[in-house]
C-alpha cells in the first residue's frame, strides 16, 4: 500500500511540473538587420517616444533628434566595423533589437516602425505605459463633457475642464478650448500648480508646478473660429482645502492668457474611463 502510494506521489509530481512548465511560455525576439555608414544618416522613425538607447559598441554613434522624442539618428564611428547590436526600449513598452553593420551604401536611410497593439515587452518603474495612455486618452475624447468645471474667457477666446477621468494612479483632465475670434491662438505654455488659495499678507503666493506625462492633442495653436480639446494625464493626487490646482494657459506674443482654478470638490468628482477593458 505504501509502495502505491509513493508511486502516485511521484506521479503527481511529473504531472504537476510539466502542468508548470507548459504554463512558462518563452518566445524569442528576433533583432532585425540594420545598415549604417560614415557620411550618411540613418533614421529610425518609432511609433513612441524614446525610453533607452543601448549600443553594443563604440563604432555607433547615436542620438535622439533634438525637440523630437521618437527619432533615433545613427552613423558610424569608422568604417568597416565589426559587427554589434542595438537595443532601443520605447514608452509603449515595446523592444527592439537589431543588428548592425558596416556599408558603404546602406539600402534604406530611413526607416519607420508602426504601432502594434500587443503586450509589452518591457514595464517600467513608474508603470506608464504611453500605448495604453494614448488609448485611454481617446476614449475620453470620444466621450460627451462629463461636468460643467471652471472656465475662462478673454477676447473671444474660452477655456473649460469639462471632464476628469481616473485609472490606477493617473488623473485624466479633459480642457476644451473655443477660439471665436479670427485671429489665430499661439501657446507658448500649458502649466499646472498647486496654489495656496489664501496667501498670508505680505508673503509671497506658495506653489508646486505638477508636469504631465502625457498630452493629447495639439499643444502649439489653435485656429481662429475654431475648437480643439486637449486630454491631460497627470498623477494622482487630491487637494488639501486650503489649496487649489491652477491650470495657465498662456498666449505666445499676446495677452489673451487664460486661467483656471480646480478646487478638490471638483478633483474627487472624477471618473472611471467608461468602456475600457485595460
């Protein structure tokens, strides 16, 4: 009997480790050949910003195209150089490898990467991922305003928060903006602060500016007779009462600068991103 038992025993375990192993999948990246050279620059177009460049050699030179964050420009260090890899890791999540060699003449100068919605390979220490971002942010703007917030208006020119979304540890702000005068709006800046609302007298006004990780929509001008809406994902956070974020839009060779103020009611008055399985 007990010799039974140790057999079944044994059993089990060849079966629960194969049930383990074939639940481990591994699936390998393949790097994709690459061509660069001395005189001639070769252009790497991704479909999201640049996170981490790794060269494996000196004979790559590399660097990201200035005021543009999903371009990667290569040369060679010399010529004829012994073959060596690159690994880029972008903000999707996505990596990509390749191989690169020295020639004279490469075949392509230029060559572009298209989005593909699949899981990540890589996860990063903040949790951001810009795909997933992207998509939120245009479910929002597919949606209808979720709340009448603060508003400003000079000269024809308004600004709204009609919608606050959240997911995980990320606030959604959805700004409407409506130029009705002909002439076109200039933005020099979108900022975001967290102000003291009463600031004791004769003390200068306490603040802390709060970037955003993310911006959806067209952040440089707006046309006149026209509207646009910007998404904003920013941290999560609430207010203190005594406190209030100020949103200040401000208007490139102009004075047209807008202002809004979000107190804590209106940040708790967020909600889910309708629709979204993420």
């Amino acid at each position: 009997m007990n010799k039974l038992r140790r057999i079944l025993s044994v059993v089990l375990l060849i079966v629960s480790g194969r049930a383990l192993s074939q639940d481990v999948q591994m699936s390998v990246i393949e790097p994709l050949p690459l061509e660069i050279t001395l005189h001639k620059t070769t252009n790497l177009i991704f479909p999201f910003e640049i996170k981490s460049v790794d060269k494996g050699s000196r004979d790559i030179l590399a660097q990201k195209t200035k005021g543009v964050a999903n371009i990667l420009q290569l040369k060679a260090a010399k010529a004829d150089f012994v073959q060596t890899n690159l690994t880029v890791v972008c903000a999707e999540g996505k990596l990509y490898s390749f191989t690169v060699n020295y020639a004279p003449e490469p075949e392509r100068l230029n060559i572009e990467f298209a989005a593909k919605k699949a899981h990540p390979d890589a996860y990063f220490e903040n949790g951001i991922n810009q795909a997933e971002i992207q998509q939120l942010s245009e479910s929002i703007l597919a949606q209808r305003n979720q709340l009448k917030g603060p508003s400003d208006k000079h000269h024809k020119v308004q600004i709204e928060l009609n919608g606050i979304y959240v997911h995980n540890d990320m606030i959604f702000y959805r700004l409407e903006m409506e130029n009705r005068s002909p002439i076109r709006y200039q933005i020099q800046d979108i900022r975001f602060f967290i102000r003291d609302r009463e600031p004791a007298k004769r003390s200068a006004v306490q603040q802390t500016e709060t970037k955003p990780f993310y911006v959806h929509g067209d952040t440089a001008m707006i046309k006149g007779e026209s509207k646009h809406i910007f998404i904003f994902a920013l941290p999560k956070f609430t207010l203190e009462d005594k406190k209030y974020m100020a949103v200040q839009m401000m208007e490139k060779n102009g004075g047209r600068h807008m202002l809004l103020k979000v107190n804590n009611r209106t940040i708790t008055k967020a909600k889910p991103i309708s629709g979204q399985s993420i």
